[in-house]
C-alpha cells in the first residue's frame, strides 16, 4: 500500500491485495503515527472506524476520506 503524491489518496502496492479494511497496527505505518497518535485519531472520531468488540477495524473509505480531508 503506497499515498499517491498528488491527491494523497492511498494507491495498492502491485502485486499486493487491496485490503478492504485495516486494523489500527496496519495504519501506522501508512499515516507515519505511533500507536499512540492513530489511537487519538480513532479516539476523537476523526478517523471513522468500527470497533468490534476491543477490536476496532477501519474501512479503507474511512482512510481515503481522512487523507482527503473529508
């Protein structure tokens, strides 16, 4: 998974599925946050997410929209 430059949205990486949903340990290191800064962005609902039981699970929408600004 790789941010596209221009429009900053997320592009797939060849050869790699495009997951349809990541966990918050996937997301570090595609926003470069610590554990810690993607839990505040799930936290105060900047980033949407679904949490499933203490599992919390981020559409790859809810990441294109963040990186979009919407």
């Amino acid at each position: 998974m790789a941010i596209n430059a221009q429009g900053g949205s997320v592009v797939p990486t060849p050869g790699q599925p495009n997951p349809t949903v990541y966990t918050p340990k996937e997301l570090q290191p595609i926003l470069r946050l610590s554990k810690t800064g993607v839990a505040a962005l799930l936290h105060s609902g900047q980033l949407r997410a679904i949490r499933v039981g203490r599992k919390w699970l981020i559409p790859a929408s809810a990441l294109t929209a963040f990186l979009e600004g919407r």
